[in-house]
C-alpha cells in the first residue's frame, strides 16, 4: 500500500489536448482546492480566486510555477477531471 493519499497522473492518453500555460500570476487570495501527490517532482493544484478558478503546475526541480487561463468554477472542475484521466496535458 502507498504512502500517497493525492492522486498520481497517468501518462497522457495518445490523442490528449495540450494545455497552455502561462507564467502564474501572485494572487494572494488563492484557495487551492485539489491537488496531486507532492512525492512528484510536478505537481498539479485545481485553485479558485475571484469566482472563477484554473489549473497550477509547479516543478519543483526547475523552481517553475505555470497556470492555465481562468474559467467558469464548473470548467474547471471539467480541466481537472480531464487531467487526472489523462485526456490533458
């Protein structure tokens, strides 16, 4: 039995969308509401600032923080079911 209790990726479907990312912007009042384990090097996050929420990708070997574009609350809880099932990337 593993250690981890967050979600692994899998690898990336065949045909799986490619996410853009964009250099993440300082937003103080984020709420990180899901996440992927932290015993990876990358880790994902679902986060929620102003109403709306997006996708976060920190690599922690680079020291690199990315995000998607923000969205409604409900297309962002679609991204991050599409990314734990491996459909994005």
């Amino acid at each position: 039995m593993s250690d981890c209790l967050s979600p692994h990726l899998p690898e990336p479907e065949p045909n799986h969308k490619r996410l853009t990312w964009f250099k993440a912007y300082k937003e103080s009042r984020r709420r990180t509401l899901a996440w992927t384990c932290h015993c990876q090097d990358v880790i994902h996050e679902l986060c929620a600032a102003g109403g709306q929420s997006y996708l976060r990708r920190t690599d922690w070997a680079a020291d690199e923080v990315f995000e998607t574009h923000r969205m409604l609350i409900r297309d962002g809880n679609a991204l991050w079911q599409a990314l734990l099932q491996g459909q994005v990337r």
